[in-house]
C-alpha cells in the first residue's frame, strides 16, 4: 500500500538549497529534460532544501570542516528516509564527493563525472570550467577530466573574478547584471579557444544569456539532470523485470 | 547541533509533484519573492515530489476517495518528520483541504484562503477563477471569495476547455501551444469585465503570455510563496523573541 511507504522509499535524494534558485532551476530542468506527456511519468523524488549550509567555496579555502559534515549529515538523512540514490545540485560541495561516497550506502550521482563524461562523448580534448573561486582554483574538475584524457585549460584571475561575481549576483537575485558579468567570462574564455566551456556551478546556467547558448558550452546542471532521470528509469525497468520475471518449469 | 536535526525540523513542509514543472516554477517563485541577498536567507524546507499521485480533477469528479487518502498520508508523513507547517503547490489538492486540516497537528497553509484574501485586499467585487476543469465546475474559490464579500463571476464552457486544454499542454511540456490557450482564455474572461482573474492552477502561471501580466490577475503561485515566506519569516521572529527574553529580576 502506497501510503505505507517510507517517506523517501525508492525516491532520488536531492539535497538542495546551494542555492534555492539554482535547486529550483535545476527541478525545472529535471521537469522537462524527463520529456514526459503526464505528472505520473516525472521522476519522484524527496528533497531537503538547506540553505543553512554556509559558503561552500570559503569552507574549501579555509578548510572549515563543520560544512562538509553538514552536507554528510543531511546526505545520511536523505538515507535513512529510504531514497535510493542521492544528487546534489551544487559543483562546489562535490569537492568532498568523495568523503560522502566512502560512508554512504547508496550512490551519489555524481555532478563532476557526469559532466566531464559529456565533454568527453563529444569529443573534447581540452575544456575551461567557470564556477565559484574554490572551483576554478582547487581544480573541481581537473581529475575527472583527465580521467577522460581532456586537458584542463586555466582562466585569467579576471575571469575567476567575473565568474565570482556572477554567480554571487545570481545568488542575491540580480540575474541581469549576473547574465552580463557571465558573457564577460564566456568571451575570455574563449579567447583560449577551448573545445569546450563547462558551467561548472548550478548558478551559471540560470541567468545564461540567451545569445550564447552554443554548442561549445556544457551546462552541469542539465548533465546532473539527465544522470537523475537515467538512474530512475534503470531502477524502474529493473524493477519491471523483476516481476515480468517467469522462471523455467523445473518440477516438469 | 544542526546535524542532529529531525529530517524536516522546523522547516516548511512541500507536497509536491502536481505537477513537477510546476512544483519547481513555485519553488522558484519562493526564491525570487524572498528578495534575499544571499543563500543562507531562504526559506528551508523539506519536499516531497509525488508525480505518482493521480490526476486531481478526474478524482474530484469520480469521487474517487483513493487520490485525497494518498495527499493526506504524505501530508503526514511531512508532519512526522518535523516540518512546522505544510504547502500543496496544487490548487485542485485542496477540494479535500478541510479533510486535511481536520486530522493534522501542523497548519496547512491554504492556498485558495490566501488567493482569495489578496483578491479582497485588491479591492474586488467580483473575480473570474481560471483552473482545472473540477476547480471551475466544482466551484473551488467559491466560498473563500464570498467570505470575503467577492462575486465569483461563471464562465463559459469553452473557457473551461480552453483553460482545462491549457494546463494538460503544459503537464506535457508543450509551453507556447499552453500560452496560446491561456491567452484565449484571459480574453473569453476580459469580455465579463470582472475586477480581477484569478489563476487557480499552478500550471498557468508558468506559462502566462508576456503581454498579458496585467494589473487584474492574480497567481495562486505567487500568493503561496508569499504566505509560506511569511509563515518562515513569523517563526524565526518568534524564536528570536524567545531567545531575546529579559525575565524580571524577582529576586530582588
């Protein structure tokens, strides 16, 4: 019976809130990335929005510890209400992604590898990541793009800088101005010529100005969306075999 | 400690997922109307997204009492995890509202009550109601329009079509066709002169026409995200009042 279901059974765990807008961006990309004709084929899932959280990209300047346990902490929550895998709209907190891997018992969905893994199906060779100062700086990105033998190319400190402020207008609501000071940053990147430009934070693909949606970006938020939808139909064609399971007449 | 929070504590509790795209343009909507300048300001809450509970309007007219005992279960298990109040961003879910908040200790914050409320402070006398087929036929705004001393004004039943045709195309993804419909109900709506037009669908909002956010409407959306800001806002007053208490020196 339905109603007897745990709270978070069989659900994606979406921890959200880093930030509020940029977790509503990315649900409105779930939404319609799903591609669906009705409400009941949209995937189901429990979210804990946490905007509590403090700064993620000071935590991993200062190397202040209480943060990555705050998003461990609520991450093991999301757990225990039964969902069967966990995502996290937000680059930055990836950082620790692999401390989160190693205690939890269900899968994180994991933002940085599935985005380098795009860049790699279209055959990038080298690639720019804008996001927040910790981002760009601690190198979010560089192992996983190696991974995929992609070489990370480096941005000027005035691109961190108008990546930084970008992302912290989006974040007070100013998505104007933020759109001006992320084509700011698209432009010199580009003049690195890169194969790709990654939009390594969730706050980027918001306020994306519209003239620059071009085909050498690759929007993490989409990738994030895209990985959460495959893992959920996998779980739910899994699930079918399951009971379409008819197994051979052996009393015969 | 923040990590030995209870799952939902204190926070706002969202039953979502009717539908999804337009669970996320409320969220969004939070946000945006929360007018913060940075994340930690937010509202937190804990989501459910129940894309599986079926469609609301075929139950309100079937009477089928399996579709209301699956919202109440997850009201309460959003109840049970510590969330302070609840919100359906789904106007239909709330025929059954009474029934809810009869059998839960939190308060569900109304969506047709604050709707209606910021028609009256709007100064109507009379309003058009736009939603679900079974929001229109089954009268949904009727009594809290009328205790606030607001005529609802009937409308034909191609605007119920082209209203009902409207929200199904946004449910299935199709944005602008969605406009198109909307656009043709606004008009069917204007030619009864009413004070006001209210959009009684979470769906609608998303999709309204540019040119039409007109002065006469009013969106169910937006009215939530206010009350449920305003609810947040009132109990972080009252901790902090809590917290800030002088007592009396009696032992003097």
């Amino acid at each position: 019976m339905i109603m007897d279901d745990p709270f978070g059974q069989d659900r994606l765990g979406i921890l959200g809130g880093m930030g509020s807008e940029a977790t509503a961006h990315f649900l409105r990309t779930l939404a319609q990335r799903s591609s669906v004709a009705a409400d009941q084929e949209h995937v189901p899932f429990a979210l804990l929005s946490c905007p509590e959280i403090p700064d993620r990209s000071s935590a991993v300047e200062t190397g202040d510890a209480r943060v990555p346990a705050m998003i461990h902490a609520r991450l093991r929550q999301l757990e225990q209400a039964g969902c069967g895998a966990v995502a996290i709209p937000c680059n930055t907190a990836h950082y620790w992604r692999h401390d989160f891997t190693a205690s939890l018992q269900v899968p994180l969905i994991d933002m940085v590898s599935v985005t380098a893994e795009r860049a790699a199906r279209l055959g990038a060779r080298n690639a720019v990541v804008l996001g927040t100062r910790s981002t760009i700086r601690y190198r979010l990105y560089d192992a996983a793009l190696k991974g995929f033998g992609i070489q990370p190319i480096e941005v000027s400190d005035e691109v961190v800088h108008s990546t930084h402020c970008a992302i912290a207008l989006a974040k007070s609501g100013n998505l104007d101005s933020s759109s001006k000071q992320l084509a700011y940053s698209l432009a010199a990147s580009r003049a690195l010529h890169p194969d790709i430009i990654i939009l390594g934070c969730t706050e980027l693909p918001m306020v994306l100005p519209a003239a620059t949606k071009d085909a050498d970006l690759i929007d993490s938020t989409t990738c994030l969306a895209d990985a959460c939808i495959h893992w959920w139909r996998s779980r739910l064609e899994l699930a079918s075999e399951r009971t379409n399971l008819t197994c051979l007449q052996l009393d015969r």
